[in-house]
C-alpha cells in the first residue's frame, strides 16, 4: 500500500514539474528567443538601412507569445523588448539612457500599444484555449487508462 502511494506521489511529483515548465520555463525561454532574434535581425537592418522607428518590428515576437502562451508572457515580452530598444537603438546606443524626449515618448506609446495589442491578442487566442493548450496530456490513451485504474 505505500508504495502505491510513493509511486502516486512520484507521478504527481513528475506531472507538477511538467507543469511548472509548461507554465513558466518554456514561456521565458522562447520568449527570450525570439527577442533576442528580432535585435540581431533590427541591428542588422538598422545598420545598412538607418531606418527610425524600428521597434515596431518587436509587435510581432509580442503578438506570436501572446498566441501561443496567453497574455502574461506577452506583457513580459512588451517590457524585455521595450527595454531592449531603448538599450540598442535609441541614442546614446548602448545605454538605458535616452536622451531626445520625443524618442522617450516613442517608447512609452510603443509599450502601452504593445500591452493593449497583447491583451486584444490573448483574447482573440482565448487564455482558457492556451491554459488547455498546456495541460493537454501527450499520450491521451495512456492518460485515459491510468486515470481508469486510479492512477
């Protein structure tokens, strides 16, 4: 009998630990993927183009979290980008500093735009259709058998 249950506490153990990457780990780690992806790609592209007003490229890593893992992660990903535009392309380059006022007011409405777009996102996605998204079992046959012997 207890070791039923030390094999019950082990599977509950391994399924909260997926859950926990599931929830949080795999969101940050794609999401710092992609952000970082979209700066080499705007760094490129900002050195041969000298284009202004790149950061509104970052809409689209933010739009594709907010699909795939819910409102949350894409917030988080607005504030990293937000900063990561104001660190690499915003004059003096290099620093959190900006220094044109109008290029600070930029980013304040790059990031409310951002947040709002994340939140109209998630919305569209529904965060109850990500949630099940994430809970979903990998093998449902096998889920569906060990729930029947009371696993």
């Amino acid at each position: 009998m207890d070791a039923g249950m030390s094999v019950r506490a082990d599977r509950e153990f391994v399924e909260a630990t997926r859950s926990l990457l599931r929830r949080w780990v795999t969101p940050i780690t794609v999401s710092a993927t992609l952000l970082a992806l979209t700066t080499v790609f705007l760094w490129m592209i900002n050195a041969s183009l000298k284009q202004d007003h790149l950061i509104f490229i970052y809409f689209v890593p933010t739009a594709l979290i907010a699909i795939r893992y819910g409102s949350i992660p894409a917030m988080c990903m607005t504030i990293a980008c937000t900063f990561a535009a104001a660190y690499f392309f915003y004059a003096p380059h290099l620093s959190f500093k900006v220094d044109s006022p109008l290029d600070l007011l930029e980013l304040i409405l790059f990031s409310l735009l951002a947040l709002l777009a994340s939140q109209v996102v998630s919305g569209f996605a529904r965060d109850s259709d990500v949630e099940k998204r994430r809970e979903r079992p990998r093998w449902p046959v096998l889920a569906a058998l060990l729930r029947r012997l009371g696993f």
